[in-house]
C-alpha cells in the first residue's frame, strides 16, 4: 500500500513536529540574542574609539600649546639675554665717549689712550664675567681645534709648528671655541 507524503507526514510524533516548528524560532533567537550581543560590543568598540580619537586630539592641542609655550618662553630669554648684554656695554660705550670728549677738550693723545686702555680694561673684564676667555696662541704649538693658520713663514728661530704671531686673537665661551687665533707658524727653512 502506498502512503501519500501526507498520510506519511501525519505519522510524525507530535514531540517532533513542535520540535521542528520550534527549532526554527529557537534558532531565531540565538541569532537575536548574537545579533544584540555583537551590536553591544560594537556600541562599546565605536565608543572607546571615540574616546581615544578625543583623547588624541587634546593630547594634539596640549603638544601644540607646549611648543608655542616653549617658542614664546626662548624668545623671552634671548631678550633678556640681549637686555642683559646692552645693559653691560653702556657703560663701556660711555667711557669710550668720555675719553673721545676728554681728547678733544685737552687735545691730549695720552689721555685718549689711557681712556682707551681704560675702557678696553672694563670690556674684558665684562667678557671674562660672561664667560668669554682668549685664546693663548703666540709661542704656542699650532692646534687646529683653537688656531687658524693663516700664513707659514720659513724661519730657523722657532720649532716646526710653533706660533710666531697673532694676527687676530681667539675667543671661547664657556670652553667652546668661538673664533679661533688667526696666527702665523713657522715652518723649517
């Protein structure tokens, strides 16, 4: 006898057939449940995000105002240190303009030399106190650090490579060279 796919269909436990009709609504909410739970987690990762691209961009502005700060701040100290250094040669340049007016008024070369002497005195002693010191070069042996060699004289006085004249004296600040001597060396015949 044959059974139609009905008859077959109606031979299924009732258990089964509310299990297969609930399998599919089952399956359903799993996939609401997962969908929700993605979304959350989504919702958070979008917010964290968020967080930290404001965070970034605060810390961007903090960053730009430090070296606008920094910038202002440097321009500062070099005026300061360029008040600081005017403030130190006006008295310098006052005593060079009293020894001129003393010269002129006594038409006297000594006292414009003395006045000279005098001035020149108190600019060292100014440039030493900022750190300024010469450098020894006469009699010296030539070092390419602090010397410029600008002529070699043939000469039997003095050993190879010894000073034999300044032509311009060298400066450091602080230790660090600054202009070096312009000197003249010996060199053997």
């Amino acid at each position: 006898m044959k059974h139609s796919k009905d008859e077959e269909a109606r031979k299924v436990p009732i258990d089964q057939e509310q299990a297969a009709e609930e399998t599919p609504e089952a399956e359903q909410e799993t996939v609401n449940a997962d969908m929700e739970a993605l979304q959350a987690e989504l919702n958070k990762l979008q917010a964290g995000l968020e967080e930290t691209h404001n965070r970034y961009l605060r810390t961007l502005a903090d960053f730009d105002n430090f070296r606008k700060r920094q910038r202002d701040e440097t321009a500062r100290a070099c005026d300061y240190a360029r008040e600081s250094l005017i403030s130190n040669l006006l008295p310098i340049l006052d005593n060079f303009e009293r020894s001129i007016r003393a010269a002129e008024d006594k038409h006297n070369y000594e006292a414009l030399v003395e006045g000279v002497e005098l001035t020149l005195r108190q600019l060292r002693d100014m440039l030493t106190k900022e750190g300024v010191e010469p450098i020894e070069a006469v009699g010296q042996e030539f070092n390419p650090e602090v010397h410029e060699a600008l002529m070699r004289v043939s000469t039997d006085e003095y050993p190879e490579n010894t000073i034999i004249d300044e032509l311009e004296k060298g400066y450091t600040l602080n230790g660090k060279v600054i202009r070096p001597a312009r000197v003249r060396v010996a060199m053997p015949d």
